[in-house]
C-alpha cells in the first residue's frame, strides 16, 4: 500500500494549486492521492418545515452534482498523469471533516489551499487552514 | 353594506383614499362582524360544555388523551428524558448519514412552529383570565402533554410517505390512513379527509390568524394605533414572498434570528425573576393556591384549570397533530427516536418558557388584588381581571417586561413579530400537506392555497382579538379531535416500537456512535 496524501478540494484556484501540489508531491514519491471534497453542514443549522421535507433529495443531487462536476473530470485527469487516485465526499464542519478523513485513510499528510482571507470574516469565523493546524493529526502543508 | 359593494365595485382603493381613516376604520369593523357571525356556530360546537356544567368537553379530551398515553408508556416522558437529550446532541447519530435532517433540526424547526404568541400572548391571557393558578395547570398539561406528542411523531415517522425523488410527507393524514389498514380498521381514510379539513382551518387560525392579529397589537401599541389591514397587506404581502415567490432567503434570515430571540427572552424572564428573587416564593404561593381556589377569577378554580388546559394545549400543540407532520422529515432508522426527541417540545415550549411569561408577569403585579382579602379583582364584563394599566394579551405581557427594563417593549415587538412569521411559516406547511393531501399535488393547487393563506393574513390583522382567538382555538382543537381519537387505536403500533427500542438499548444492538 502506497503512502497517501489527502487534499482538499472544492473547484477554488487556491484548492486547484493545492491539488497541482499534491500532485507533483505524489509524483516524485509515488504516493497515491485523495482528492476530498467537503460540504459544510452543522446537524445543529436551523431549515424551515418545507427544506426539512425536501433536504435528503438536495443533499442526493448535491453529492450527485460534487461527483459529476468535481470530482470525476479530476479522477480521470489524475489518471491520465500517472497518479494514483481515489476521492471522497462528505458533509460535516470542512476542518475537522478533512482531519478524519486524513484519519481514516491512513494518510501521511494533508494539503489545503487558503483564500487569501485575511480580513473580518476570518477573524470572526476562523479559516479552514487555520483551523486545521489545531485540529490536524498529521502535517499540513498549506498552499497559497 | 350595499353601498360598500357599490364601492368595491367602482375601485375600492380611490374611495379609500378620499375617505381616510374612519372608511379605514369601518374596513376592520366590517372584516371583524363578518368574520365573527361566519365562525360563531363552529366555536360553540368545539367548545361546547358538558350537559350541566360550565367544563369545556374538548378541553377534557385533551387531558384524559395525555394522561392515558402517560399512564400507558408509564411515565415515558420522564423515563426518557435523559435518552430523549442524547438523541438531540447526536450521540446516536451514524456520521454516514450527516448531511441529513438531524434530530435537533427537526427539534428546532418544530419548536419554532409551536413557540411563538402562544408563549408571549396566550400565556398572558391565560394568566389574565385564570389568574396565577392557570400557570399550575399549564405546567401539568405541558408535562401530560408529552406523553401525546411522544405517540404521533413516533407515529408520524413509521408511516410517512417517502417519494422516489428523495422528498418526505408525514404526519396524522398518513399513519391514520395507512396505520388504520395495517390495523384491519375501517375508516381511516375518513378521519384523514376530517383531520385534513380541520389542519387547513387551524392553519388559517391558530398558524395565521391569530399570529396577524397579535403581531399587529404589538406594531399598534409600539407605533400608535392604526388600522389592522395594513399590517395584515404588509404582512401578507412578504409571507407571498417566500412562499409563493420562493423567497427563501427572508425565511433562512428568520429561522436564524428566532433562536436567539427566544432566547433572549427567557434569559430576559429569568433577570426579572432573580431581580424579584424575594416574590418567587410569594409568586409560586399565588400559583398553587389559585390553582385549587381560583383566588376569585371568574370560574374559580375550574376557570383556572380550563384556562390553563386550553392555553398549553395551544402553545403546544401536543394531540394537534401538527407536530407529526414536522418531524416526520428526520432521517431515522427507528421511528420510536423521533417521538422520544419530540417530547422535549411541550416541555421546552410550555414547562419552561410559558412559565417565564406566567412569573413576570406575576412576579411584576401586572394583576391587580383586592389588599384586603387577596382576590383578585374583575373588571366590567367579570370575565377578565384587572391589570395595573388594563392591558391584556401580548399587551399585558409587554407591560409586564418593560416595567422591570424600560424599552424592552420594543425588544418584544421584534420578537413576537419574527415569532408570529415564523410560525406562519411552519403553518403553512402544515397546511399545504394537508391541503395537497386532499387535492392531490401540484403546482396549480398548491398556489391556490398559498393565495387563500395569505388572504386570511389580511382578514387575522383586521378582526378583534376576541372572535380570532375563538376561531384560532377551535379549529386547532378540532384536529385534536380527529387525531386522538385515532392515536387510540394505533398506541399499540408505538407500544411495540417502543419495547423492541428498549431491549436492543439495552442488549448495547443500538449504539453509540461518540
């Protein structure tokens, strides 16, 4: 079993230098890649009556749309490179979702894009790479 | 009134416009008269009393119906309470599934049905009626109450409808269609047609209505009285926004913003309270005794218990049904966890934060005595009591607020006003399922009902209090009664979910996951 590195991704140019990192990493190692994609969600979030009754049907189409539109086109294009490969995606708070999944597969080392953030929004609400350098069980490496 | 139609007829807003206030004013009356002749016969039959007494037989349906399901789970409100806790915080919760509706969002969204006037002015007419001792009997429905909401949204999960798209309906038209054939009970399909009728008109009432008409006396006492119909245009013209315009951002804003008002209400309450620390004991004193004398209110203690009966039962809803149909979106393998979280609703909705109302506004001697005997004094009509500046309903509980922090009535109108939209938001929906439950779905009649659901908002604002608050009653109460009756031929259904629940529990089949 080959060495894996997990990488955030979401379609941002920060996620896509994060991953075009990743890549040459996995590359001149001849690690395997997990392209994680995380869509923030709190069981703890208020929706009203009607997005109760329809929210298994969103959160079908959303997973459907994150594998069609995302994640398919950047497992093949993976591929095609040489790497190998697998993708994931989940619901749940994006840091601490990206450390279990870095948990879970075993992997080595874990590899984010940031936003470039640094104003009020940040500061209220914390950042994902910023976060995960607390939470993180193994090395994060964040990408500018 | 041949006139009036005259008027429609040739452009009523022209002539309004030339007639000012007093065509204004006549526009309430007229609504008011209409609407109060229209509904009399429905309100007398609901709250018809007993041959020979002056006990409201719906009221007494509500209480036998939670103390046989209390008494049939044996005590499963308290037996389950701590379990019930766990369930919300996701200790149970397969991380595989997050992205679904959790327990606590159909909490939540449940709550902010339910939580809204009934907690802020219903409690105050209660309170305003049946003096102190009502509180005694609100605290005691809450806790019963439990027990009924426990049965229909267990009930309310185990025979929902899920479609091939992925979207849910459930709620009392389904499990007493499909719960009654499984039972090899006729008539099930009846009750559902009846309880569908009786949601669209509690709906338009006790979910509309009433919350128009409340949220308009907290704008007027706030900005100077003025006519109600223009709150009620205003008002119906944002809930056709999100409704019908799908203008969910306005909703997402709300459901985000009615949390923390809630909150902040009852931290609100209790600084009052602890700032009144030496009349607690006094307060609770007038609550008991009341409770069993009346403490001269008009009906003496059965008028006490009947207000206090009524008003939970309003504020919660628990036997309504209504709450099955929010509940019934979680994403639950057993049935039996969402009726477990669901009795958390009557007791955070009537146990606690009714009972702030009910204290502050003791606590604060809104509610004026006799200094000789300690009987609380009637005004004119000997129906209500007197209170320090002759306010009652919501008015009555902001009087009650802003006497301890000056300016809180303005807090408070923000608040009942974000309540009562969110609360005609969850109504709504309610009565939409019940209305596509009976037309069958589809954008056509869906939108109808939308229409004739923002029209009553209009109608709601413009009446007086008194025939809304009847009709808003009655048509709640009337689901109460389709719904009991049949959650006594399907407890034996929760029965069984409830034991095969308890020993996998306990055998450690179901886990937890944190």
């Amino acid at each position: 079993m080959s060495e894996k590195i997990v990488v955030g991704y979401d379609d941002s140019e920060a996620s896509k230098n994060a991953l075009a990192f990743a890549v040459d990493l996995a590359k001149a190692r001849g690690c395997a890649v997990v392209v994680a994609h995380v869509l923030e969600w709190s069981p703890y979030s208020f929706l009203t009556p009607e997005e109760l009754a329809e929210r298994h049907a969103r959160r079908k189409e959303e997973l459907e749309r994150a594998e069609e539109a995302l994640l398919a086109p950047v497992r093949s294009e993976l591929s095609a490179a040489g790497v190998e490969v697998e993708t994931t995606s989940r619901y749940g708070h994006i840091a601490e979702t990206l450390a279990t999944i870095a948990t879970e597969t075993g992997a080595k080392q874990l590899i984010v894009g940031r936003t470039g953030q640094s104003g009020l929004s940040s500061r209220i609400f914390g950042s994902v790479a910023g976060t995960l350098a607390q939470v993180s069980t193994v090395p994060v490496t964040i990408v500018p | 009134m041949k006139n009036a139609i005259k008027a429609g007829a040739l452009g009523l807003p022209l002539s309004l416009a030339a007639a000012g206030p007093a065509a204004a004013q006549s526009i309430d009356e007229t609504v008011n008269q209409i609407f109060a002749s229209s509904t009399g016969w429905f309100v007398s039959l609901i709250f018809s009393n007993f041959p020979g007494t002056s006990f409201p037989w719906i009221v007494m349906w509500l209480v036998v119906a939670a103390t046989v399901f209390t008494l049939y789970f044996a005590f499963i409100q308290f037996r389950a309470f701590p379990h019930s806790i766990a369930l919300v915080r996701g200790d149970y919760s397969d991380p595989n599934d997050a992205g679904e509706v959790s327990h606590f969002q159909a909490l939540a969204t449940a709550l902010s049905g339910t939580v809204g006037l009934g907690n802020i002015a219903g409690v105050a007419v209660a309170v305003g009626i049946g003096g102190p001792g009502a509180t005694f009997w609100m605290i005691l429905a809450g806790l019963l109450g439990m027990a009924s909401k426990f049965t229909e949204c267990t009930l309310g999960v185990k025979y929902r409808n899920e479609y091939e798209d992925g979207t849910v309906s459930g709620g009392p038209m389904y499990y007493l269609t499909k719960g009654f054939d499984e039972r090899g009970l006729p008539a099930g399909k009846f009750l559902a047609v009846m309880f569908s009728i009786f949601c669209i008109l509690g709906a338009l009432g006790g979910g509309n209505m009433f919350q128009a008409n409340q949220a308009h006396a907290q704008l007027s006492g706030v900005l100077g009285d003025y006519p109600g119909w223009i709150s009620g245009v205003i008002f119906a013209a944002i809930v056709f926004a999100v409704i019908v315009g799908g203008l969910k951002s306005i909703a997402r804003v709300t459901e985000k913003v009615v949390p923390f008002m809630g909150i902040l209400y009852v931290v609100t309450a209790l600084v009052i309270i602890l700032m009144n620390a030496d009349k607690i004991g006094w307060a609770f004193g007038q609550i008991f005794d009341g409770a069993f004398t009346g403490l001269g209110v008009a009906g003496g203690m059965v008028g006490a218990l009947i207000q206090g009966f009524k008003r939970a039962a309003f504020s919660n809803e628990a036997g309504v049904g209504s709450a099955a149909i929010a509940h019934s979106a979680v994403r639950t393998k057993e049935p039996i966890t969402e009726g477990f979280v669901s009795l958390l609703e009557p007791f955070i909705d009537t146990v606690v934060i009714c009972t702030m109302t009910a204290l502050v506004i003791i606590i604060t001697g809104q509610l004026v005595a006799d200094p000789n005997t300690g009987l609380y004094l009637l005004d004119e009509g000997a129906s209500t009591i007197q209170t320090v500046d002759g306010n009652k309903g919501v008015a009555l509980t902001s009087a009650a607020f802003s006497s301890a922090f000056g300016g809180f009535q303005y807090v408070l109108a923000i608040a009942v006003i974000l309540f009562a939209f969110s609360t005609m938001i969850s109504w709504s929906y309610y009565g939409l399922k019940a209305w596509t439950f009976l037309f069958g779905e589809g954008k056509t009649t869906e939108i109808i009902f939308k229409v004739i659901f923002c029209i009553f908002i209009v109608i709601g604002a413009a009446a007086n209090l008194g025939p809304v608050i009847d009709f808003s009653d009655a048509a709640i109460f009337a689901m109460a009664v389709v719904n009991i009756f049949g959650l006594y031929f399907l407890i034996p259904i929760v029965k069984a979910e409830l034991n095969s629940y308890l020993s996998r529990l306990k055998s450690g089949e179901i886990k937890k996951f944190v």
